[in-house]
C-alpha cells in the first residue's frame, strides 16, 4: 500500500468518529421530521402514517448508534436497509434518475449507503462509548 501522507493515519479514529457525527446529524433530522409530524410526512413519501412512525423512529435511533458508537454496526446495517428502500423508491416507484429532476436524486442516498458501508466495515473507529468489539 502506498501511503503519501502516513501521520496522517493516527487520525483514522478521528476521522471515522467525523463519519459517524456526519451520518448521524443527517439521520436524526430526516428522523425528527417523520416523527414531528407524520400524517403529514406519509403522504410526502407515499406511505402510511405507521410505516412513517416506524421509518422515523428507525432512523433516530440508528443516528444515535452510530453518533455514540453505541451497536455502531447494527445501526449501520439498519441505516444501510433504509438506504436500500429509499433507492428502490426513487428508481422504481417515483421513477427518479441518478441526479435528480422532480427530487434530489437517488445518488444522496447511495452516499449515505457507502458512508454506512464503510462504518460497518470498520466497526467506526475506536472513539465511542462501547469498548472495541462490542459494537
């Protein structure tokens, strides 16, 4: 492996802890704005008010696991799944192109895809309120 710049990887931890705060704030607002009001947010998506409570409550909690390293790879997993139904709605149901048009498009959620991809892989680094290993 060629590495330009090896100091810098004594700041993986860190760096991976700055992934994680970044998924989680994205995570827990969406989150918040099914629970804040979801009959109105169902009708947005196209989904019944329960599965918005559900979809809500999901993503506020996995933005907690892996903001506090807490489950930090199960959380990843369940956001990875939610990621999996958002792109599948957008290609398939709302018939929206990688960039966009009507909406964003669906290449936001497969950031956030990738992003969770590499949380789990990584277990999110060292800095979290679980020991290494746990989560």
């Amino acid at each position: 492996m060629s590495v330009t710049f090896p100091a810098l990887l004594h700041f993986s931890d860190v760096g991976l802890l700055l992934l994680r705060l970044m998924v989680a704030v994205v995570f827990l607002d969406s989150g918040w704005n099914h629970l804040k009001n979801p009959a109105e947010r169902s009708k947005s998506i196209g989904a019944s008010t329960g599965f918005t409570v559900f979809l809500g409550t999901a993503e506020v909690l996995g933005s907690m696991g892996v903001a506090f390293g807490v489950l930090t790879q199960l959380a990843a997993i369940g956001l990875i799944l939610l990621m999996l139904g958002a792109i599948q709605k957008k290609i398939f149901v709302w018939k929206i192109g990688f960039w966009g048009g009507r909406a964003y498009g669906w290449h936001y959620d497969l950031m956030l895809l990738v992003m969770n991809l590499v949380i789990l892989v990584t277990g999110g680094g060292r800095l979290s309120l679980m020991p290494a290993g746990s989560g």
